[in-house]
C-alpha cells in the first residue's frame, strides 16, 4: 500500500504517500506501541467522527502514548486528509505511535509521539458475505484480560491475536473468526463485534474485555428505538446452536450477516437484513 499517489497527513502536514515513512528503528514497531482508529466517510461525512477522535485519545492515554493534539485538531487533520484524496466515500486510518528514541530499550516515555492520517477507498471488508453470510471459523486464540492488557483501547499490539486469527480462517475458507475470550465467553471477530437473534430478542456479549465498537453501539441504539428487547450478556459456546440468526458490527463491516461459524448455521434473517439496510441509510444520512 505504500507505492501509490496520494497525500497522507504525517506529523501536522501533508506528505506525498509514497514518502510517508518512518525509520526501522521506531519504538512503535519493535514494541506495539501504536493505537489507531479506523472510521468510515460517506458522502463527505466521517460517520462519528469525534467519537473516533475521542476514542483514539482514550487508546492513547490507556497505553502511555500522550497525544499531542485535541480532539478538534485530529478533527481538522482528518478532514483536510480527506479532502485531500478528493474521495467521498472512504475509509479513514488514524494512527498514532511511539518513534525512535536515544535508545531501542523497552521504554519508550521519552521518545517522541508522532501521529499519522491516511485515506483509502475500501468497499465491503467481507466481500459477498454482506448478501450470503459470513463463514466463520472458531478461533482457538482468546481476547486477553482486562489485568493482562488495555483491551478497551484500539491498539495494534491487541491486534496481533486478530491476524493470527484471521490467518488460521482464512486458511480454512472462511472470512473471519470468532474469538472466546479469556473466560471461554463468546466475544467478538477479529474487527468486528457479533449479535444473535432468538425468539425476536437480540443477545450480544457484554463489552467487559473487548472493545465496545461505536457500530456495536449504533446498533443497539437502533433496536432499542424499534422496541426489540436487546441482552447483554455473557454468551457460553454451547449456546451458539439455540440462535436462529447472527451478525456483526464494525466501521469497516458495516452489519454484516453470518452463515456459520463453525459447525452452526444461521439464517439471514429479516431482523438482520433490516438491521443492516437501516445502519446504510442511517450513515448516509
Ligand atoms: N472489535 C475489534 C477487534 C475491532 O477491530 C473493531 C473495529 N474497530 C470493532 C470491534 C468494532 O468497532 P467499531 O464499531 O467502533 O468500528
């Protein structure tokens, strides 16, 4: 991705993409120590924007990565990023990072925090999935505990458990996987939080060791204003056979329905059909 025209924002200015670059010896890629968002523009718009922005400075403060820019500034920089793409419709990666230091030591307190933007077009994270249903696989990796890790904040050390993951599915022919967490609770995909449907009422795992995704939030905003009863709870494996339909939630994956994951199988539903069509006409909106 780094060979192509463009302009990413790096550090207060706009650079051309192909020089925006950091040294080998960054802290950020020897360590983790990087948080980042990843948001959607529609028709111009960054859908929750300062709920990005605002989470991005909580991953930064969770992880001792002070940012050094407010909330209406990462606004700014966003914006004028994307006007700088000339795109409408975008996906929107802040991120911010730990650079190189005096030393390639494990602290990192002293070295500078830098700070980048960039804008791409990216259609459906899940391909066709969005018509037929996702195929997941059962992760035998599991999200880590609140003692273990800042597992609220979007940081890219987080994410290594995800691509090892997704790597593993995707070997296996599916799009995504479905991760337990530390407790054996059913707790999310790789990028993207997960709902089931039972008897018309909604059950999706309660957000006590994984991110509580802003799409998780619209979503369960949005039925709640149809009067659909929604649970938050813990969710036990055995019970993934007794749901009749299932979906996720994320920026990138939009609400995109499931098939199967593992040995299960879910119908697409009315619920999760409308569900998704209301969450496209609500960010376009
Ligand atoms: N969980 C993980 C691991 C994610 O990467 C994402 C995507 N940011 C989500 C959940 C959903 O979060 P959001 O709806 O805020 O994009």
């Amino acid at each position: 991705y780094d060979d192509r025209d463009g302009s990413i924002w790096l550090d207060g200015k706009l650079v051309p993409w192909r020089e925006a670059n950091v040294h080998i010896l960054t802290h950020a890629l020897h360590y983790a120590s990087s948080v980042f968002e990843g948001e959607r523009a529609y028709n111009g718009k960054i859908f929750k924007s300062r709920e990005h922005s605002e989470r991005l400075l909580f991953s930064g403060n969770e992880l001792d990565i002070p940012i050094p820019y407010t909330v209406d500034e990462i606004e700014a920089a966003k914006y004028e990023t994307l006007e700088a793409s000339g795109l409408k419709n975008a996906y929107v990666r802040a991120v911010c990072w730990r650079g190189s230091g005096d030393d390639m030591g494990v602290a990192s307190a002293k070295n500078p925090v830098r700070m980048a933007i960039a804008v791409w077009e990216w259609g459906a994270y899940y391909g066709d999935a969005k018509m037929v249903g996702a195929k997941l696989d059962i992760s035998r990796w599991k999200r880590p505990s609140p003692e273990t890790i800042p597992c609220f904040a979007k940081a890219a050390g987080l994410y290594m458990i995800c691509t090892m993951a997704k790597h593993e599915a995707e070997a296996k022919g599916c799009s995504d996987a479905m991760m337990y967490d530390h407790r054996g609770y059913v707790a999310e995909a790789t990028g993207a939080n997960i709902f089931f449907v039972k008897d018309g009422v909604v059950h999706t795992p309660k957000p006590d060791c994984f991110l509580n995704g802003l799409t998780r939030q619209t979503v369960i905003g949005m039925l709640k204003d149809r009067g659909i009863e929604v649970v938050e709870r813990h969710i036990m494996p055995e019970e993934l056979d007794g749901f009749e339909q299932c979906w996720l939630t994320g920026t990138a994956a939009e609400v995109t329905p499931v098939g199967q994951i593992g040995e299960h199988t879910f119908e697409v539903g009315e619920l999760t059909r409308s569900i998704s069509e209301e969450y496209e006409k609500l960010v376009r909106s």
